[in-house]
C-alpha cells in the first residue's frame, strides 16, 4: 500500500495536478506558470528547478491521511493542488509588492516577464485554485470552496496590513501578531481544515486539524522572518537582509522596536530613514535586533506554538502515523531558523 510517510507519492500527486491545471492557461500565461514554479527556464526549457517546498499541500494531505488513511488523502489531493495554487498566486503578487528579484534562488518571475505579466499569471493562478476544487466531484464542494475564499480575504487584508506597516513609525506587536495569522497562519490553517474535509473527518476533526495548522503557521512566520533577516542565501534563495532592506516590520524587528532596550531608540532611526540603507546598516540594524531580544523572542514564540500545534491533535480517531508525520514536520519547520 502507498504510504506519506517519505512524501513522494504526495509530492508527485500535487505537481501532476499542479501541472494539469496550469497547462488550462493561454500559452503565453502558462509559461510564465510554469517558470515560477520551476519546471521551464526563462526560454520555456525543461529544468530541474527548485520548486519549493510545497509544505501547504503536503500539511493538505496528511490532515487527509489522518482523518481518512490511504483513500483519505487521495480524495484530497484537489484540495491540496488548490491549496498550493494560491499559495503561488500570492507569492507571485508578493514579489512584485516587495519588489524582490530572487526567489527560490532564480529571478521572479515579474522580474523575467514584466510586472503586468506577472500580477495576470498571479491571477489566473488564484482561479484555477476553485476550478481544481469544483470539478473534484467531492461533496465537500460547498464548504471548501466557502473556506477557502474566506482564507483568501484573509491573506489579502494581511498583505494590505504588511504592506502598510513599512510607512508607520510605530506598529505594536499584537498587530504584527494579528497580521502574520492572517497573511500566513490562515492559509496553512485552510491547508489542513482541507484535508480533513475532504479525507471524510468529523467536525471535530476538521476543527482540531485546523487548529493545528493555524498555529504551525504562525510558528512558521516567526521562523520566516528570521530566516528574512539571518537567512543564508544559498538556502533561502533571497538575498542577505532582504527584509531589513524593504524595512518590514516583521515579527522580530516588532519586537526588538517594542522591547524598551536601550538601543531600541538606533534601531528606529536606522528604519526611519528614508534612503536606501547600506550594507553597513544592514548589518547593524540586524546585530540591533538582535541586542534588543527580537531574536529571542521569535525563536521562543515559534516554539511555544510548535507544542501548541501538536497538542491540537490530541482528538480522537487520527491515524498514529499521520499524527506523528504531522508532528515531525512541525519540529522540523521549527528548527529551520537554527
């Protein structure tokens, strides 16, 4: 019997289905599609790109596994193309937003084909998301399409937060808190609520998977946004201080802002200027944050979350093996930023 537990027949369900659905789109939209995700280079070749690490489908799937077993997380897989779809529509309208010209370690993809293109395939890919999901046949239809539609109201109102965020002298942590559960933690909550809906689970069930998603989620924000800061480009794929450059007033950087340190007062000058900074800056606005706890304590919060999270699956009937995959892949989401 086919098993999750090294992840490769998920892996392979999710980019059949990911490339079926792009492959619906004009020509010219489907090859940049296909570029951002990593299939093609910029001249529409075949590659062995890197795609990402398609956590979200995956978090899909095994939430199905859990609730359902082998024929649970089949009848997910969907759910879990759509999952990763908006995921990619997202990241598309996020690089031309924050103006980055890496990602997964290649130009974006506004950067190779222009930022209208961009923002259309950004699109298309949005509505091919509820296309995957309507024309899956399953009866959870109504309930899925309504949830995820809600997470992509959610995921908006947090990039418009983000966003407004970089222009205010002072955003207070619980802020920055309720803006990462929404541009991040929702969708990954959306992930596994999916994959429990579709997999057959109880209510219960898709309420505790849910539950356990949306909380790895914001554990996984903390995380990103240290890597955003501390992040080794080899690994990430994004340059050196990339959210130190476009001033993000990330979950660190809130906290060390907020901390009351005395070097708190340089690291607001630092982010309150209005040219660009330069590479002496950088470095000193992030041994700043640093010094002012902001390190610290995203590193504390992902944790605390991470044993949030897996308590969140302590209900019954989950499948042991799923619930310990489940488990594994928090702690290992965790541990990124180490």
């Amino acid at each position: 019997m086919t098993v999750l537990t090294d992840h490769t027949a998920a892996r392979e369900a999710v980019d059949a289905g990911l490339r079926a659905a792009a492959a619906r789109l004009p020509a010219p939209a489907a090859r940049i599609a296909a570029y951002h995700f990593g299939w093609t280079d910029a001249s529409g070749s075949p590659v062995q790109a890197n795609s990402g690490k398609a956590l979200r489908p995956l978090l899909t799937l095994l939430a199905a596994k859990a609730v359902g077993g082998e024929e649970g997380w089949r009848q997910a897989v969907p759910a879990a193309v759509a999952v990763e779809m908006v995921h990619n529509f997202s990241l598309i309208h996020d690089d031309i937003i924050d103006r980055d010209s890496l990602r997964r370690h290649r130009p974006t993809a506004w950067k190779v084909y222009g930022v209208n293109d961009a923002i259309l395939v950004g699109d298309a890919l949005h509505a091919l998301a509820f296309e995957v999901i309507a024309e899956s046949g399953c009866d959870k239809v109504p309930a899925g399409t309504g949830l995820l539609a809600q997470t992509v109201r959610a995921l908006i109102e947090g990039q418009l937060e983000d966003t407004r965020f970089e222009t205010r002298e002072r955003v207070e942590l619980a802020e920055c808190v309720a803006m990462s559960e929404a541009k991040t933690a929702s969708l990954m909550g959306c992930a596994t609520a999916l994959g429990a809906l579709f997999g057959g689970g109880t209510a219960q069930q898709v309420d505790a998977l849910r539950d356990f998603g949306f909380r790895l989620g914001l554990a996984f924000q903390h995380v990103d946004d240290l890597l955003g800061i501390w992040g080794d480009p080899a690994v990430t794929g994004k340059a050196v201080y990339s959210d130190l450059r476009n001033r993000k007033k990330s979950l660190p950087v809130t906290a060390a802002l907020g901390s009351g340190h005395p070097d708190a007062p340089e690291l607001a000058a630092i982010y309150g200027s209005t040219v660009q900074l330069t590479e002496t800056e950088l470095r000193r606005a992030a041994d700043l944050v640093e010094a002012c706890g902001g390190r610290q304590a995203s590193r504390r919060a992902a944790e605390m979350l991470t044993d949030a999270a897996t308590n969140s699956l302590n209900v019954e009937g989950l499948r042991p093996e799923a619930v310990e995959e489940l488990t594994d892949l928090a702690a290992s989401t965790v541990h990124r930023a180490n």
